[in-house]
C-alpha cells in the first residue's frame, strides 16, 4: 500500500512540476512518460520506491524545501562501519531489487580503478566491507512516516498537495543507474569532481559517477572504497594486495613518512604501503627498521630475517656498529653494520676486546674458550675481555696476558711480582704440586708461585732444616737442580753440594763435587773446579791442562802429558774433563794455574793465546790425538817423538813429580817407571831441568 501512495504522490509531483513549465503531462502512475527518462532510486527501509519518470530536462526540476526543517535535505548516513570508525551510507536492510544496493552485510567490491600507485605489485589493501549505499538512511525512515501518513490520507480518498516538496527533496542526492552511483544536485545536475556528503569524502568522475578503488587526483593517489567514501586519518588494507596504507586527514595517502596511530609507529614508503614482515632503512636518518605483519614497526623485539638476528630498540631501530644491553635478559651483544648481530666473532670497541658467542652474547664475568683457537678468555662484567690481571674463580686462579689469553700448560712469570707460574690445561695455575716442564722440575706453593732458591726434604716437601743428604734444591729460576753443584757458604768458608740426575744431594764437601760423566754415565768426585772453570773445547782445554802441567817441557813433555790422559780415557771410558779434574789427579787443576789458562781462553786474550802457542801446547794436544787415534783405529804402538823410553808402546797410565812420587811411597820397579828429563834455558840464560816420572801401574812400596 506504501508503494502505491509513494509511487501516486511521485507522479503527482512530477505532473505539478511539469505544468508550471508548460509541459504535458501524462497522467500519474500511467505509463506514458516518454518525455522522461526512467531513473532507479533505493530508498532505504521496507518500502522500495519503483522506478519514476523523471523529466528529460534537469534544469526544469524545482528544488524545493523540506516540508518540515525548511531546509534542503541532505541524505546523512546513520549506519556507520564498524570497521574504520567513520561514518558511512546506511545500506538497504531489506531484500535486493534490481538497481538496489546490495544487502550491507554481502562482501562487494566494485570497479577497480585500472591505474594504481607507483608499483601496482604493491597496492594498498582494504578490509572488506558491506556494499551501501552512498547518503542513504534518514531519508528512508522519511519515506516510512511520509508514506504512513499518505496511506492514512490515501484511505480517506484525499493527497495533500503540500507534501510534494518533501518527495521530491529526497531525490535531489544520491542515486543509482545501471549500478553506478551519482550525485544529483538541488538543481538536478549531476555533481562532479570532490564531494563531502555526511561526514565522508567522495570523488566523482567527469561524467558523475562515483570512484571507487584508486585513483590518482592531482599527482596525489587515493583509496575510495567500494561505497564511494575515501579513508581518512585511518590504517586501511587494499583487499587486493593486502597491503597496509594510510590516508591522511585529506584521504591522500601517506607516502614517505611515519605515522602514529594508536601509540604504534608506521612508515609509509614512496608508492605508500608499510612495511610488513620485512627489513628497511628510512632514507631519511639512515637508521634500520622492521615492518611487522600489521605494518607496525618492531620495538624492544629481537627479529630473525634470513637467518641473523636483529634487535630493535624501544623507539625502533635497529643497532649498528654499535654495542648494546638487552633489558629482557641483561646480555650484552653488538650489531654489525647491517644491523644484525655478531656471533662467534671478536670485535674491538673503544680499544677494548669483545668476544660474542655464537647466540650473540658477550661472556659477562664468566671464563670462556674460543673455539677458533682454543685460548681460554675471560669476560669481564661489562662483557670485555680481561688483560694482564689475575682472576678467582671458585678455588682456582687464572692469568690472563697482555692479549687476553689465559697461560695453558706453560711456564710464566708475573710482571707485577716477578713469581713464576704455570697454567695447567684449563688455565688455572697450579698449586701445590710438583710439575715438570720440559726436563725441569718445579714446585708450587698454595697460590701457585714457583718456590726458589728452596731446599726440600727427602719427602720433597719444603724445609728450613740444615741441609743434608737425599734433600732436594730449587734454585733462583725454580728450577730443581739435578746433575749439577751448589756453592754455599758453611761456618764461614765455601761448602758444594751435588745433586744426582732424581735432584736429590748425593754429596757434600768443601772441596770436591760428585758429578755424573758425559760419557759413560757413572759418578766421580772431581775438584769442584769441574764447575766453576770457564767451558772450553776439548782442544783447548787439552792445550791448556799440558801448557800448566808441563809447559817448560815443551812440545815432548806436553805430548807426554797428553797421552796419558788420552790412555786412562780409553782405559775408564770417561770423558777428557772428568780425566783432568778427578780428584787428586791433577795440582794445575786445583791450583788455580789450569783456570787461568782457560780463562784467558775463554775471553780471547791474545797473551794467552800466544803463550799458549809458543810452547807448542796445541802442537803436543793434536799430536796426541793423532797417536791414539792411529792405536784405536789401526793397532799401531803409541810412542811419543824424542821421548827416549825404552817401551815400545806409551802405555802409561800416570805421571807425576819425582818429589810426589817419593812422598807417596810408590814403588818405582814394581810401577814400571820413566823418568822425562828436559833441560832448557831461561829468557836470562840460566839452565833448567824439570822431570815427570811416568808409571804404569799404582803400586806401593812394601
């Protein structure tokens, strides 16, 4: 019944508009309008309006006041979207007639725009909405009351003329043709370019129609969504890409620039859309940042992108070249130049060493070992690495060197004290213990310190008894002495000790030294000179041992003197030094006559040397060792040149002084005896003689 009161009033209206402009008219509701062209109009509620003739002229039309507010009525929106919070044309709630709104509820997009940002690949994205229709809902619930009305008027048989200005106000707006919106203004024209209407900013096209999708006005580019309205200050996804924009307070988009909305912050790139799951750099301050799925930038969050790690600071971006702490955990880590984080590496920052592990974080007060080299470090409580310091940790003690690394099984020496350590396999320094580095052995007391110049008793523990016997010595570079002397002063006068190859004392005396030979292994006492002489070659030595025993005998003399030692080498199978030194073999060598010799030889003095020649003391050591050498090799008898004995191989085993020789009471026959007398002439022409008896055998008178 309301369709027929409306349709009834609509064609009133339009034969009373029609007649004051002097044209026919035909008659209401009847279908002789050819005169006009048939427009489709949606009026919201339960009553749909049917099509109407409209007049072929716009201009004719007369805009007229609304009946009740006087003024020219505008079609508001009462709907609203819940999904952009903005006000948007009410659509019809009823059934969907052809070129009616689709139901608010249905999903619809319509006539995208064939031009698109800067990259179409990335446009914006929109939530899908319900289909309305643009301007509509209070005029629908003014078609409801003035239809009840006319119904009531209707019965009675009577149309209030009166109400006709308020129809045709209600078609001064919006309305839809052939599925395109377009806006008609109090004048009846169709309405072009921008148009705010109800609170919401619509385009309309050249020809009037209503832009919907993107469109780029004026250089800018805008979203209108599929019921005309465009975004403002509000996020928005274009359905199509599903990418997130933002329109700004005049629906453009925002473009190379961020955005606060609801306390997050959004950057917008040139062609517009946010970044979304994905890396970038602002141009603007160089800094790196991270779109979330929602195009929000990450804050506080740690990131993986393509296998590193990035953590993004409260305010956003990323850190670079730069070291940092994590509130979350408190770690310390350090982001490389493209904004991810150092792991398994060193890093140099302010002059200070950094190790990061292979999760990022430094070592903080804790010991660590790098897998590259295997040192051992230790990172200190701001994550750098500890140099030239000592560090406790539980009942151990570390050292850490100029370049950081903890000594590992090896020998060092502290510079601030001076101590001797070592560093065990873990790198803590050893305590207590015996260790033995090389062919040394060392002892450490409770803090790791080398003990020296220490004397240890039998059960290698260190003592402050007299020493003795089977006790052990350290010395000044704690070292424990083996095969070797010490020199100490007892009840005011030298004292030696001799220690075995186990570093144990095997003798003591203030005179002679046990010492180990070189060839054969055994021990012998020896004058303590065995030691203390400066080392020479056995050449030299040999030259000097003739030059002080026999030096005034000349070549012969000196030769004689040779072979015996060079006999009782090969007869004991000890070494030339241990023939010369052993104890009450040779006076040169306890007199102090030897040592003179070989210090003169061992710092090159040229009198020394040349005294040495001049006697023919290196002519009788080479000699020597050509005559026994020829024994050892080819068997052939051992004679000494110009010697005169009657022995046809110089087999002598000893010799000395005749004045000894008596005083030992050795019996001359049963030793097997011969006197060498040389007689020569002082630098003053004065005449000497001076004798050796050479003997066999050692044996006493009876």
């Amino acid at each position: 019944m309301k369709r027929k009161i409306v349709c009834a009033l609509l064609a009133t209206a339009v034969s009373v508009s029609l007649s004051v402009s002097g044209v026919p008219v035909a008659a209401a509701g009847g279908a002789g309008n050819s005169a006009g062209t048939a427009v489709k109009q949606t009026v919201s509620g339960d009553s749909k309006m049917d099509e109407t003739a409209e007049s072929t002229d716009p201009s004719a039309e007369t805009v007229l006041p609304d009946a009740q507010s006087g003024e020219e009525s505008r079609p508001s929106d009462t709907s609203g979207s819940s999904q952009t919070g903005t006000s948007e044309p009410a659509g019809s709630t009823g059934d969907s007639e052809d070129g009616e709104p689709a139901d608010e509820n249905e999903d619809t997009e319509s006539q995208q725009p064939s031009v698109t940002p800067a990259e179409p690949e990335q446009q914006p994205e929109e939530t899908p909405e319900a289909e309305v229709t643009p301007g509509a809902g209070e005029e629908d619930a003014a078609l409801n009351d003035m239809a009840e009305t006319m119904e009531t008027e209707q019965e009675d048989g009577e149309i209030d003329p009166a109400q006709i200005p308020q129809v045709m106000s209600l078609f001064q707006q919006w309305q839809q043709e052939d599925g395109v919106w377009y806006y008609y203004n109090a004048d009846g024209q169709r309405a072009t370019g921008w148009l705010e209407e109800g609170g919401n900013l619509y385009y309309l096209n050249p020809d009037g129609s209503m832009a919907t999708g993107w469109q780029q006005i004026d250089g800018k580019w805008y979203y209108f969504r599929s019921w005309g309205a465009t975004f403002r200050n509000e996020l928005f996804t274009d359905p199509d890409d599903g990418n997130v924009y933002y329109a700004l307070s005049d629906g453009s988009m925002a473009a190379n620039t961020w955005i606060k909305v609801d306390e997050k912050d959004y950057y917008f790139r040139s062609w517009g859309a946010a970044f979304r799951n994905e890396k970038f750099t602002d141009p603007a301050d160089g800094n790196i940042y991270y779109g979330l799925s929602d195009g929000s930038i990450a804050k506080n969050s740690w990131i993986q992108i393509s296998g590193k790690w990035y953590y993004f600071r409260g305010w956003g971006a990323a850190f670079r070249n730069e070291k940092f702490t994590d509130p979350a955990d408190g770690n310390i880590y350090y982001s490389l130049s493209d904004g991810s984080m150092a792991t398994n590496t060193w890093v140099q920052i302010g002059g200070k060493w950094y190790y990061f592990r292979g999760w990022g974080a430094a070592f903080c007060d804790e010991i660590f070992t790098d897998p590259a080299d295997g040192n051992i470090y230790y990172g200190l409580s701001d994550g750098s690495m500890a140099t030239n310091t000592w560090v406790t940790r539980g009942n151990k003690r570390y050292y850490f060197r100029g370049w950081g690394a903890a000594f590992r099984n090896e020998k060092f020496t502290d510079p601030a004290d001076g101590n001797i350590y070592y560093g065990s396999s873990d790198g803590s320094v050893v305590t207590d213990q015996w260790v033995q580095i090389g062919s040394d052995w060392y002892c450490f007391d409770s803090q790791g310190r080398a003990y020296r110049n220490q004397w240890f008793d039998s059960s290698e523990k260190p003592t402050g008894s007299e020493p003795a016997v089977g006790f052990y010595y350290v010395g000044s570079d704690g070292v424990m002495l083996k095969d070797t002397y010490l020199k100490t002063q007892k009840d005011g006068a030298d004292y030696y000790y001799s220690f075995s190859g186990t570093g144990a004392c095997n003798y003591a005396d203030p005179q002679y030294v046990r010492v180990r030979d070189s060839v054969n292994g055994l021990y012998y006492v020896v004058e303590h000179q065995y030691y203390t002489d400066p080392q020479v070659s056995e050449r030299d030595l040999m030259a000097a041992i003739c030059a002080a025993e026999a030096g005034i005998q000349r070549t012969t003399g000196m030769t004689a003197v040779a072979m015996v030692i060079r006999n009782r080498m090969d007869a004991y199978g000890y070494s030339m030094k241990t023939a010369i030194y052993q104890q009450q073999q040779f006076e040169p060598a306890r007199n102090g006559s030897l040592t003179r010799y070989l210090q003169g030889i061992s710092s090159g003095t040229a009198s020394t040397m040349q005294e040495l020649t001049n006697a023919g003391a290196y002519i009788a050591a080479d000699v020597s060792e050509t005559i026994m050498n020829n024994y050892k090799t080819n068997g052939t008898n051992r004679v000494v040149p110009d010697f005169g004995d009657t022995r046809e191989d110089f087999d002598y085993m000893y010799f000395m002084t005749p004045a000894a020789f008596e005083r030992l009471n050795l019996d001359p026959e049963k030793c097997q005896t011969y006197t060498y007398t040389y007689t020569g002439t002082t630098s003053t022409g004065e005449t000497y003689t001076s004798s050796h008896i050479f003997f066999v055998d050692w044996v006493r008178k009876s």
